[in-house]
C-alpha cells in the first residue's frame, strides 16, 4: 500500500512495510549502518543507524515505514547520539587503522568519517582480546570485533547448517568464536565471504595480508554516504 511519511521535514511516498534506511537512502538521506544488510536479516545491534520515529529512539534498519511516520534522522541531538555511538566502539576496542589489514575499506572507519569523528570522548578501554589462530584457513583478530554479529548469523556450514561464528560471555569479558572443525570445511569462496561480510578487519584469511595496493582504497571520506545513496537510488 502507498503511504506517506515525513523524514526531516521532507515529505515522502514510498510503500507500506519496507525498511526505513532503504527508503532514505533512494530519498537522499544517509543513515549509517554496520551490521545491517540489504535483503538479510536485521539485527539492529550496532545501533549506529539510531533516529528518532514518532518521537522514539528507534534502530533505523529495524523500522518499517507505516503511515504519517515522522522521522528526525539530521537533528543535531540525534546526529550526536549516532557519533557517540561510532566513539563507544572505537573506545571499547583495539582499532589502529593505518596498520589494519582493511584500512580503507572498513565500515567502521567509513562511518567514522561520516559522522566526523576526530577522537572519541570516552575513556579507550585497550581491552586485550587474543587472536585465535586455531583453524586453517581463518584467523580472527577479536581486538577488532565490534560484535555486530553479522559472520554469526549469516554464516553456516552448507552441509549441517550449523553456525560457524559464536559470541561468548558477556559485557566486556565477550569474545568473537570460531569453530574450527566447520571453519576449515569451508570452501575458499565462503572464506572469502566471511572475510568480506566482517565490516571491520576482525576475519581474515590465513596468508593474504595486503593484498591490494593502498591506493586503491575503497571508502574515503563522504565515499560511504555516496555509495548507499547511490545504490539504494539505483535498486529503487
């Protein structure tokens, strides 16, 4: 059904039921995200995609639009939860971005550029979490898991359907786990699709480092907001 809602003042025409970062993206409106995917799932646990709905603190890839939704995306106290948001996560890891396998073409890093982030305004916590080093084919760098929890949702073993990917504990003792015996059943294009679905350099493929040349970079500053706007503008 053909419905209206207003996003920053800006009246919109879109359909019933079809999720709200889509719908601002093909309007012009760039809500940041990490662990949303489009045509997946959403978890709605990063939280970087927060808006205000009707009055409500909302994850923004978890809302489907409705009728005479009202949505605040730009407002300057919204804009400035979502940049804390980006802060926490730099503050609760390890994340050093010129020596980082995925330095640009990181998600985090990306949004970091987005929302103007210079340096976080929480205490760094240094956490130590320890590589894991078990499996074959894959390691994870757990310093840089920002638990977004796309790798545990999203890959399975094609011939049990069991989880590759786990979280354990809680609170600042949680961890990224892999395991091994289904992690080194894995065919090299699921590998590689592991790696890419990671936003951050926290898998990566055993013995390929930096395999790209630097300047070749694929997020930069503003890249990230013209990429989603430009494809959800061309899937509309």
């Amino acid at each position: 059904m053909s419905i209206q809602i207003t996003i920053d003042g800006m009246e919109i025409n879109t359909e019933e039921g079809r999720t709200l970062v889509e719908v601002a993206a093909e309007n012009g409106v760039y809500i940041p995200t990490l662990c949303y995917l489009r045509n997946q799932s959403c978890l709605g646990t990063c939280r970087v995609c927060a808006v205000r709905v009707n009055g409500n603190i909302s994850a923004g890839c978890t809302v489907r639009v409705g009728k005479d939704m009202v949505v605040e995306v730009n407002s300057a106290e919204v804009a400035d939860m979502r940049k804390a948001i980006v802060e926490m996560l730099f503050a609760e890891g390890n994340h050093n971005c010129p020596s980082c396998e995925k330095s640009g073409r990181c998600q985090l890093q990306a949004v970091g550029y987005e929302v103007g982030m210079t340096v976080a305004r929480f205490p760094y916590r240094f956490e130590k979490r320890p590589p894991e080093f078990a499996a074959g084919k894959i390691w994870l760098e757990r310093d840089r898991c920002i638990f977004c929890q796309r790798c545990v949702n999203l890959m399975r073993d094609a011939a049990s359907g069991k989880k590759i990917f786990s979280i354990s504990n809680r609170g600042h003792r949680a961890r990224i786990e892999i395991d091994v015996g289904l992690a080194d059943a894995m065919p090299p294009e699921q590998v590689k699709q592991a790696v890419d679905l990671c936003p951050v350099g926290a898998i990566l493929e055993k013995r390929i480092g930096y395999d790209e040349p630097i300047g070749q970079r694929k997020y930069e500053v503003h890249s990230l907001r013209e990429r989603t706007l430009n494809t959800e503008g061309a899937s509309s």
